[in-house]
C-alpha cells in the first residue's frame, strides 16, 4: 500500500466522505484499514487518522488484497496528527498480567488527537453533504465533539466479536444468554482479571465520552454469530439498535501474489492438513521458560509445525531492541523437516490459506479468529488477555472448531504464573492434527469457511449488510 500520507484535507464537492478514528495498536489498526478499502471500492473517499508512526505500522503490515482495486486504495487518504512524545518501554514477559501494559502510553496519547481530529471534521463538512465518523470503541474521547457538526454521524465499531460484547454485558448486569449458553459464562475471567486496572480506566474514559451513536460496525457475521447479532439489536445493548456485520474484512482466499514468503515453500511440500500454524499475534509476550515448552512440546508432537518467535509491539514499533529468546540448545537440527521457525512478521493469512496448513494455535485475538474461520483453520485457543478468552470459548464452545490449550485464562492469580507444560502442548496439537476428533473439528471449519466465503458473494448475508450500510450513509 503506497499512497502517501497528507495532513492535508483535499475533497471538492464530495456528497459522502468516511473518516476512520483506530486505536493505535495493531489488531485495531488492522480492521480499520482492511474496513477502509472494504469502503474505498464503492469509490468513497475515506481518511484514515493517526499518527505518523501509526499510520507507517498500519500500511507496512497491511495484508495485500487483490479483491480491491487501486482505485481503492488511491480512494484512502493518511492524515498524520502530532502527539506528544509518550514512553515505549519494552514489553514485560514476566509480568503477573499477560495485558500488554506497555501500549498504555500510546493510547492516553492518542487523547491528544481530539482537536487536530474535529478541525479536519470541520473542514470536511464544509465541502461534503455528509461526514461519516467510523471510530474505535476506545477512541470515543477523539471524536466526542461531532455532535458539533450538524453533518456529521459517528458511527462506533466494535473490535471485537459479538459474542464477547454480550459476554461483558451479561456479566455486569447478571443476566444469562438464552437456551442455557449463560452457563458458558462461568467460565469466563472478569473484566478485572481481563485488563489491567489502568487499561480500566482509559476504558472508562471512552465510555462516558460515548454519548453519541449512530450505530454499531462488527467485524463478524452471522454466519458465525447470528443469535449474539440478534440479542444485540433486540436488547439494545450497545445504546442503539443500529448495526450491521460487515466481516470478514480480511480477504478469504490464497493470495495470488508472485512474491512469496520463503515458509510457504516449505509448506508446498507437506501433505493437505499436516501442519500447525503456531503464532501468538502482536501483544502477547511469553516467558523464555515457556517458549521453550512449547517448543519441545512441537517437536514431540512429532506433527509438522510453523512456530512464530517475535517479542510484542511496543508503543512504537520503529524504536528499541527486540528481545531474541534462545531456543533450546541443537532445536533446529532435531526439527529440521518437520519445523520451520519465523523470527520476524509472518504472511499469517497466506498460511492459514495454504491446503497444508490444518491448524492454527492462536491466542484468540479477534483479527486471528476470524482469518482462522475464514480460511477454515481449526483453533488450538490459548488466551492470553482483553477478549480473547471470550473468543477463544466461542471457538471451542460455541462453534465447535477448536480445542483450549489453557485451562487458567488470564486470571491475576498465582496459577496465572503457571508454565504450560510440553506434554499439554503436544496432546492438542495431536489432538487437533492425528485425531478422529481433530478432523471432525477441521470439517466443521471448513463448512463454517464455505458458509463465510458465501456471505460475501452477491447476494449473501454479509454483502446485503455491507450494501444496507453503504445505502444508508450515502442516502
């Protein structure tokens, strides 16, 4: 993605232009810019807002989807605001959270974009008949001041799956989900042991500053979570019974590019459904004593496997050392054949969508979730903080296309310190690649990919959402 970054707001006469307010971390950008070309190809200009750094991390991490044309992504424009300097300490894998603390001074920086943000929203209201606002959950204080604007509609996208939303909801208000599935919820860790009590308190901050709502945007659809879609618009949950699923943002086939990562030659040569696909996305940092267990437990799985080694973002990715854990001594010879190690950011949707990949261990972001279904990928779930234990449930519960590797979530507890040993870590990677269960979980992911795949074709459930939400904001 090449289209240079602008401060500046260039729209002549434009009837409907979209601008999109992320978080600045990883899977929010992400969404944002997958949701942004999703819009650009109905030839809608969309400005896409953040910082430089952000910005820069967004696009150079951009998954390549040849479902869009340049004309799309010619249609994006990247507006890069100041923000004042702010820590980017180093992530820390001992800590008795998994919650990446050190992002927290990059989203309470990102207060500052308030004013720069309403000026360019007063710009581009003079010269469009409407401005559509598509803005973060946890970036509401960014745009609180739209109400200001008489053509102006905020528009709140939920980056998480809906299941989670009522997850939250239920839990703080004591209520169940219908036909039993509230006893799924007892199961679940709380808001205080999800999120660390700092992370509370932006979350806070956001809400209140949510006075306003057009409607609700998820990366979802029902296909996958067609009752939890259903209670939300009926319950009224999120403040408005407006919404529209509109996901998979993420493109849903292999790619077709010529450049290839060198590990999807490696894969050329497994057999259909013999590999695991072991990554644990931009925030989680492990412990050297448990990326050790799971890296003998992959090799006495004696299954093939693709193993990604990277520490988590920092507040800026561009700045500091990366902290490099030491496999065990020798690893790499006893694993030459059946392993291959990636050190650095790894082509995840290639893999996923590569006929010899038939699982993934995934720490249930939602951005990984929804590439794993999509690509019809059963999930070896192992949650680490935030959403993911209600995704990973969904996953292993709800859908029934995955297994748990960790029984002790993220719970702030003594037991939250406890290494996952290698002989738990190879029982589910057999269990999801050489067992009868395993393949009856991969044809359930499948027949769920094919339904996805589906939605997204003229005349599914998903394009009707999409084309109802282009309807409406161009009305």
């Amino acid at each position: 993605m090449t289209n240079p970054c602008n401060n500046g707001v260039k729209v002549t006469n434009s009837q409907v232009v979209v601008v999109m307010v992320p978080l600045p971390a990883q899977g929010h950008l992400n969404q944002l810019l997958q949701l942004s070309l999703l819009i650009a190809s109905h030839n809608i200009p969309v400005h896409y807002v953040g910082t430089a750094t952000h910005n820069r991390q967004a696009q150079l991490r951009a998954h390549r989807n040849e479902n869009y044309p340049d004309s799309s992504i010619a249609n994006i424009h990247f507006h890069e605001f100041p923000m004042p300097s702010f820590a980017t300490p180093p992530p820390n894998p001992n800590s008795s959270s998994k919650f990446p603390s050190q992002l927290i001074p990059s989203f309470i920086a990102s207060l500052n974009l308030r004013e720069p943000v309403l000026e360019m929203l007063k710009q581009l209201s003079r010269d469009s008949k409407r401005v559509i606002v598509i803005f973060d959950s946890l970036m509401a204080w960014v745009v609180q001041d739209i109400p200001s604007i008489p053509n102006a509609e905020p528009y709140c996208f939920q980056s998480v799956s809906a299941f989670c939303v009522l997850s939250f909801h239920y839990q703080v208000t004591g209520g169940n989900f219908p036909n039993g599935a509230g006893i799924i919820l007892k199961d679940l860790p709380s808001r205080e042991e999800c999120y660390t009590p700092e992370f509370l308190e932006f979350s806070k901050i956001q809400f209140q500053a949510r006075k306003f709502n057009y409607g609700n945007l998820y990366n979802t659809c029902k296909v996958i979570e067609g009752p939890f879609l259903d209670i939300l618009a009926k319950e009224n949950v999120s403040e408005t019974n407006k919404q529209w699923s509109i996901g998979p943002f993420n493109r849903v086939a292999i790619s077709t590019s010529k450049k290839r990562h060198e590990c999807l030659e490696w894969l050329d040569k497994k057999a259909p459904n013999s590999v695991i696909f072991v990554s644990f996305g931009t925030t989680t940092s492990l412990p050297d004593e448990q990326i050790q267990e799971i890296a003998i437990g992959l090799q006495q799985s004696e299954q093939n496997f693709i193993l990604v080694i990277r520490e988590a973002d920092k507040g800026d990715v561009f700045v500091g050392d990366d902290r490099k854990v030491q496999l065990p001594e020798g690893y790499k010879e006893r694993i030459k054949g059946k392993g291959f190690i990636i050190r650095d950011w790894a082509p995840q949707l290639d893999i996923l969508g590569h006929p010899s990949t038939g699982g993934f261990m995934s720490h249930c972001g939602w951005n990984s979730c929804m590439e794993g279904i999509s690509m019809g990928v059963p999930i070896a779930a192992w949650p680490m903080h935030s959403d993911q234990p209600h995704n990973a449930l969904l996953v292993a519960e709800v859908l029934n296309i995955g297994v748990i590797v960790n029984k002790y979530w993220t719970r702030n507890t003594d037991d939250h310190q406890e290494i996952v040993r290698s002989k738990i870590i190879e029982n589910c990677v057999k269990r999801l690649l050489a067992s009868p269960e395993g393949e009856e979980m991969r044809q359930k992911a499948v027949q769920l990919s094919k339904a996805v795949k589906e939605s997204i074709m003229e005349g599914g459930t998903t394009q009707k959402e999409m084309d109802s939400f282009i309807s409406h904001i161009t009305r």
